[in-house]
C-alpha cells in the first residue's frame, strides 16, 4: 500500500508543479513598442502593455534627471488610477519629447510637462527605447525612454535601456519610468 501511494504521489506532484508552471506563464505581462498609435510628433516612442486583467491599475510615469550619473532631479510626470473593463485587457502608453517638454500619454490622451532637461542640449540629443517585448512585474519601476545629452564639444552615447551601467557617460541622462500597481478589483 505504501508503495502505491509513494507511487501515486510521484506521478501526481510533477503534474501539479507543470500545471502551476503554465498559470504563470499565461499570466505574463508584456510591454511592447508599438507604431505610433497614438500619433504623437516628436522624439519618442509608443507602448502597448498587456495582457491586464479586468481590474483597476494605479499608473505612474515619473522621471530622474541626472548629471554624469548622480542623480540631480526627479519629475512625478502622470499618476492616476484606471479601470479596464470589459474586453480591455491592455494599456497604451506614450513618451515624447515636444520641444522643451516632455509629452506623457497615455490611451490616446497626452499632457505636457515642462522640463529645464532640453535646454542643455549643446550637441543633439540621444534616445534609447525597449526595441523588445519584455516583461514587467506590477509594483515593479521600468525605465521605458533615455534621453540623454553629451558635453558640450563632445559625442552624446545612447544607453542600454535595460541596463544603467553606462549611466556617467554623459553630461546629462533623463530616464523615464513606469510603474503599474494593481488597486484593486471590479
């Protein structure tokens, strides 16, 4: 009988771990560059999120300005809640740069926000994005656009945006964030 159940048990345990396994997979959220959905002008980059579920989302979209890689200013861009219902189940986000400003948007939707970041420009400004799909964790910040600026008289260098180990190398760096929480159900 032991023999049985211990047999049973090894056969039963390894399909639980697979099944378990595959939720989590299936429950994978992806950000992802899309072509210009929302249709901004400028230099920047639209994202789809998804797949969301059926629920409310705090979204944040903030920015940290620095200079040769210390940290000199932070800007709180957009935060506020949004529900998907329905057959929603993703987001779309945008960041651009139009003129001095930065242009935050987000389902079609776009605020300006004034920052002193583009009038240091002395050569031309670099632009680094998620070129591909990643996933992202909810509660979790992900850098989504680089602008960065070189010294004056000196080449500016487009970062890895999914690594900050290059951050120092130019004069100055403003690296765009989202965070997405899940506040609660329907």
């Amino acid at each position: 009988m032991k023999k049985l159940f211990l047999m049973l048990l090894l056969i039963i345990l390894p399909i639980s771990f697979m099944g378990c396994s595959s939720a989590n997979i299936e429950d994978k959220i992806t950000i992802n560059k899309e072509d210009s959905h929302l249709s901004m002008v400028g230099m920047g980059t639209d994202y789809k999120i998804s797949p969301l579920d059926r629920s409310k989302y705090g979204v944040q979209i903030y920015a940290k300005e620095y200079n040769f890689g210390e940290l000199k200013e932070k800007h709180n861009l957009l935060k506020t809640s949004i529900k998907l219902e329905n057959n929603i189940n993703d987001l779309h986000i945008g960041v651009f740069q139009n003129d001095k400003n930065i242009s935050v948007g987000l389902d079609g939707s776009y605020l300006d926000f004034p920052v002193n970041f583009f009038n240091k420009s002395y050569n031309g400004t670099a632009l680094s994005v998620l070129d591909v799909e990643k996933d992202i964790e909810l509660n979790k910040e992900i850098p989504i656009a680089i602008y960065s600026i070189g010294e004056k008289d000196e080449s500016t260098y487009a970062m890895n945006i999914d690594e900050n180990d290059d951050l120092g190398l130019n004069e100055n760096d403003l690296i765009i964030y989202l965070k997405i929480n899940k506040v609660g159900d329907l």
